[in-house]
C-alpha cells in the first residue's frame, strides 16, 4: 500500500484520518467541478445559484482558497450575463 507503513498507533490513525479526510476532499472537488461545468453550460440563474452555493462552501471548507471561489464565481457571472444578452 505505502511505502512507509505508520508504526505507533497515533500514527496509524493519523494515517486513517488522512485518507477519510482526503476521499471527502476529492468528493467535494468532484462536485464543486461538476457545478460549474454545468452552470456554464446551462447559462440559466438558477444553475448559477447553485453552482455559487457550492462554491462558497468549498471555499469555507477551506478547499479552495476566498479569492479563487470569488474568481470562479465573477468568470461564470460574466458568462452567464453575456450570453441573456
């Protein structure tokens, strides 16, 4: 599995933790890249709203930082702004 295998017990759970919090990173990443996927492809409000919802939670989860969650949302505003015109 790993190269170096965890030996004390504390770092054999460090090491569970590590995985369990790394799985549900990697879920929300998915979700957060499918939200915006979709938003730009639908160009509607209400995909726009949900793809800010769950962009402004990734960013309060710490798994992107404020200011790209900000960049993300002000690209596919502008998107989806330019394209009801």
């Amino acid at each position: 599995m790993l190269e170096n295998m965890p030996i004390t017990s504390s770092a054999k759970k460090a090491l569970r933790q590590s995985e369990s919090r790394r799985a549900r990173n990697q879920a929300w990443k998915e979700k957060l890249k499918d939200a915006v996927k979709k938003a730009a492809s639908e160009k509607s409000p209400a995909s726009l709203s949900a793809a800010y919802k769950i962009i402004d939670k990734s960013a309060k989860k710490g798994l992107i930082k404020k200011n790209k969650a900000a960049r993300m949302k002000s690209r596919l505003a502008k998107l989806v702004s330019k394209s009801s015109q």
